[in-house]
C-alpha cells in the first residue's frame, strides 16, 4: 500500500521509486541501452497503476541503431505518435486521456526542445520522460547545474510532470523535480523527500473559501489550531472538513483565507487579489478543466415544495361541502321561509325565520305543534326532516374528522401541479430568476418567482414554513435534511422530474502547479472507501446547528391525528354565552315595554 502511495504521488512529482518499485538500472555502456531499458521498466511499472492510452515520442536527430518507435510498440499494445522536434510546438490534440510523451534531446539547445513547449503538454497534461542523449563530442554525464537548468527550462514552460533519465557517474540515474517556493530536484530513490522538505521548511497551503452552508462554511474558531498554525479561523461542512482532515493526514499547515459573499448557483472559480498563489479553493464548481480534480459529487438545482401542506381551518367547510350546495341551501331556504310565512297567514317575520334556521338545524317538532300545522307545512316536515338530518350528520362527521386529523392541499408533482397550488418560489440568490428565463428550471413558473435577502429566506426555511417553494442546491439539501430528522413526516421535500435542473458534476478548483494535486486523487479515493463523507456530513450540519443557534430539531405537529381538545370549542362556547346575553337583553326590552304598554 505504501510503494502504491508513492507511485500516485509520481504521477505528478516524479516520486515513482518505491522499496518494490524501483527502476532496475545497469553500467554505463557506450549507447543508449541502458536509459531505453530503464524507460521500459518505468513505463511497465506506472502503466499497471495509470493506465497510458498513448505515447508521444520526439526522437529528433538522434541517432539509434534501431527504430524507437518499433522497439515501443513491440514492447507495449500503444497507440505511438512520432513529432517531428524540427517543426516547432505542433499543438496537436491528443486524446483525453492519460498520456505519456518521451523526448529524446542532445542538449539544452536542441530544437527538440522547443518543439515541447506545446499548450496540449502543459500543467502536468502529460507525463513527460526526458531522456538525455549527448551528442558524441559532448560530455557523457548529467551534473547538478544540467539538471536545474533543464528543470527550470520546464517548470517555465508549465511542464511540471517531468522525469529526466540520463548517465550518472557510475549508473543510469532517474531524476525529478518538485518546487516549494524554489526548484527542488532529486532522485527517486529517496520517494519520502517531498513530504519531508514540506514538513522541514513548514511550507503552508493557502486555501479560499466562500460561504455555501452548510456544504462548506468558516466561522471564527481557534479550535483547528494545529491545521491553521494558531489562526483564528476555522472550516466545517462535509468538505471543509474534508480539506482540514486532508492536511493532517499530510501533516502540513494551512492557511484559510474567507471570501465575502456567499456562492450562487453560477460557480466561479475564485482569485487571490494580492497574486499570491491559492493551493485549492474549497467550493464545489461546475468545471470539467480541472484536471486534478475527481468529481466529488452531482449536483442540480430543484424546487422545494412541501410534503403534506395544511389548508387554513377558515376554509375546512369550504373544502368539505361543495360549493353548490351553498346555492342550493339558499334557494330552498327562501322556499321555505315563503312557506311558513304565507302558510300561516300574516305573522311577525321572525316566526318563519326561526322556523328556517330550526328546519336546518334539523330539531324535530314536538306532535301537538305538527298537528297544528298547515298541510304544506306538515309535508315539509314529514318529508324533509330525514333527509335534513341525514346531511347535518355528515356534515359534523366530515368537519370532525378533518377537524381531528387535519386536510391538505393537492400533492405537488410536477410543474402544473405547483402554478396550480399558488405558491410563491422564494430564492436568496439573485441567478435563480435567470435559470427559469432560461429553461434551466421550468420557465413556466418564471412569474412566481420572489427575491428576498438571506435573513428572510433562512428564516422561511428554518421555520418549515410550507407556504411558499423555494430553490435549493442538492448538496446542500443533502446536508440541511438532516433538520428535519426527527419528524415521521418532512415537511419539505423534493420532488424531481421537471422540477430539477439536468445534474452535473461537481469540482474542486485545485491550483494546477500546486503540490496539492499530487495527493488529494488518492486521499480522496481512500475516504470514499471508508464512508467517511457520511460522517461528516453528520459533524458538519451540526457545527451549522451549533453557529446558528439550532438546538432544537423540529418534530411534526401535535395536532395531527389527535383528539380535539376543549380549546378548540372556545369559539363555540362564546357564540353560546352571546347568544344567551342577547336573549336576556331582549326579555328585559320586552319586559320594559309591555310594562308600559299596559
């Protein structure tokens, strides 16, 4: 496992001589056997663990006693491309993929040379094998002053995965490079040297961070200390902590450096504004020209909607009777006020009045007072008394039970389902309207949309007010559900479909020339090995809970699926005691008055 560490961290730095991986080299002799063999043994050993699609090969004006090519392609099923070294940078467009280019040079003069300063072999797109070749009057051995000078000549020109194969003094030596802060060459049998100058020299990463809770957040901590060398500022979310636990298992320093702000849904690559030179900017951005980077995870913007959202208590009779029987109610009520009231003859108004409200309420009439009534009136009576009483008892059934239990609005599905419901959709972030003008999020729903600051979208959020709809970034949904833990049913919810964005994958903007690159790949593959990304998603919505003063996680609502209590009948209850009051107050009126009458 540790020889497989080095030879990853060589991809980039060179460092591909482990205690199992070392190049088999021989005596000098008086050709190049010796330096072809040792590239063989170099490109059979990384090939098992990178995987070449291709060669490149630069073979200039030397001259071999064999083809080069051919002696490759026996060697290895690779497709091989030969560069003419006179024609200058050629800017070909080789596969994407793992490449490994081999030039074969005379000296720093040789046009070999320029022709590899070509934009498709820069930041490390290729691995790069120089091979020295001295001309015959020239000196045989590469020195310490040959070798920086032809390093500096490449980490110049960008092409900073570069081994160099060259007659040493006694045996065929592999050299490489690494910078911190200055040219660093060394020979790859001493792999452990680049994590021993960082650590010697106490060489510090610069990281940038913008807010983009609770994915990646900084609050003002000393509490990461050991990483940030005393610096008061600390990093959470699951990739900030992810970026914390990567320079303790280096066991280097860092240095965070916030960004005002907070990251919108059009991801940017963020810049150091004093030049200095950003290791990794810890923000996940849309991004496929990251070469150093995996995918850490997909991501999209959806529409948040609610789960089971509640309709107002005001209008449960309006949803439980339908609209027409209103209508009806009235038509038959003046019916059957005209036939009480002409029935009988001339009479005081309120006789058939209350005589309406009795006949709805559905009180039975007592014998002696049916048999004084009128023929029309006791066919009413007798007739509609059932069916009337039938209807007041589901009525009361239907209002208690979504009285008791609650009634909810239609589900939302899709697109039409949500402009139906006349929700709002709320959003902090000012490039979310342009997504729905652009198609990107059903432009159907572009009028619904509402910008409002932070604070208020937050609190709508926090408040599981279901109210509204709101548009949120999948990892940070992924994140933030964990608030909704403890409730049997959540309250908001994604739906998918049409109410997505199309995924895509998500980076992290790794500098091209910073050591960083070497390292993270292979840490990154281990963590997804161990399930560690789940653990601090868990520690990272905590410490977001901690910061803003979350303790308490929502739990769904007493009052579904409960028994109504006394209180709900307050209204009642007073509607009772005012009638009674007004009844009073008319007897002590009627009083009054036949007192003086008589």
């Amino acid at each position: 496992m540790e020889s497989r560490f080095f030879v990853r961290n060589f991809v980039l730095f060179g460092l591909i001589a482990s205690s199992q991986l070392q190049i088999v080299v021989k005596e000098v002799e008086n050709n190049l056997d010796n330096e072809i063999n040792s590239l063989f043994q170099m490109i059979k050993t990384l090939k098992a663990y990178l995987g070449f699609y291709c060669v490149i090969t630069y073979t200039g004006k030397v001259d071999l006693s064999s083809s080069f090519q051919q002696r490759l392609m026996e060697a290895f099923p690779l497709p091989i491309y030969n560069v003419g070294s006179d024609l200058g940078p050629v800017n070909h467009h080789y596969l994407s993929a793992q490449n490994m280019a081999v030039a074969l040079f005379t000296g720093l003069d040789d046009p070999t040379l320029a022709a590899l300063d070509d934009p498709e072999l820069r930041f490390g797109r290729v691995f790069l094998i120089l091979i020295y070749a001295p001309p015959p009057n020239a000196k045989k051995t590469i020195n310490a002053d040959f070798i920086h000078e032809l390093f500096s000549w490449c980490w110049d020109r960008s092409l900073d995965r570069t081994a160099l194969i060259g007659q040493g003094k006694y045996e065929t030596e592999l050299w490489s490079f690494y910078r911190l802060g200055k040219l660093r060459p060394f020979q790859t049998a001493n792999p452990q040297m680049f994590l021993y100058t960082l650590r010697r020299d106490d060489y510090r990463f610069i990281l940038q961070a913008v807010n983009d809770p609770p994915t990646i957040f900084w609050y003002n901590s000393s509490e990461q200390a050991d990483v940030t060398n005393g610096g008061n500022i600390s990093l959470s979310g699951p990739i900030g902590l992810m970026m914390v636990n990567f320079m303790r298992y280096l066991n280097v320093t860092m240095e965070i450096i916030p960004v005002p702000g907070q990251q919108t849904s059009q991801y940017e690559i963020f810049h150091q504004a004093d030049d200095r030179r950003v290791d990794v900017v810890a923000n996940m951005v849309d991004d496929d020209n990251l070469d150093f980077s995996p995918v850490l995870t997909d991501s999209r913007l959806c529409v948040l909607v609610s789960n089971r959202r509640t309709i107002p208590v005001s209008r449960y009779i309006d949803r439980v009777v339908s609209p027409g029987v209103h209508q009806i109610t009235f038509l038959t009520s003046c019916v059957i006020f005209m036939i009480k009231y002409l029935s009988h003859g001339r009479r005081s108004l309120s006789d058939p009045f209350f005589n309406t409200l009795r006949f709805y309420l559905a009180f039975p009439l007592a014998d002696f007072h049916l048999n004084r009534l009128p023929i029309a009136d006791k066919f009413i009576e007798v007739f509609s008394f059932f069916f009337i009483s039938l209807i007041v008892s589901s009525i009361t059934s239907m209002l208690s039970t979504v009285f008791t239990t609650g009634i909810f609005e239609p589900a939302i599905t899709n697109a039409e389902t949500l402009r139906a419901s006349g929700l709002k959709i709320m959003t902090d972030d000012p490039t979310i309207p342009p997504a729905f003008n652009d198609d990107i999020l059903p432009s159907s729903l572009a009028d619904r949309v509402i910008l409002v600051d932070l604070a208020t979208m937050f609190h709508h959020i926090i408040s599981l007010n279901d109210s509204y709809a709101y548009v949120v970034k999948t990892p940070n949904w992924h994140s933030f559900r964990l608030y909704q833990q403890r409730m049997k049913s959540e309250t908001l919810r994604i739906v998918g479909g049409e109410l997505c964005s199309k995924s895509r994958p998500m980076r992290m903007p790794i500098n091209p020339r910073s050591p960083i690159r070497f390292f993270f790949v292979y840490y990154y593959e281990k963590v997804l090995e161990s399930g560690l990304t789940q653990k601090w998603v868990q520690m990272g919505f905590q410490k977001f809970r901690e910061i803003k003063s979350l303790q308490k996680l929502p739990i769904d609502d007493d009052m579904i699926s409960r028994p109504l209590t006394i209180e709900f009948f307050k209204s009642f209850i007073l509607l009772y005691i005012c009638g009674t009051a007004f009844s009073t107050l008319v007897f002590i009126i009627e009083l009054f008055l036949n007192r003086y009458k008589h």
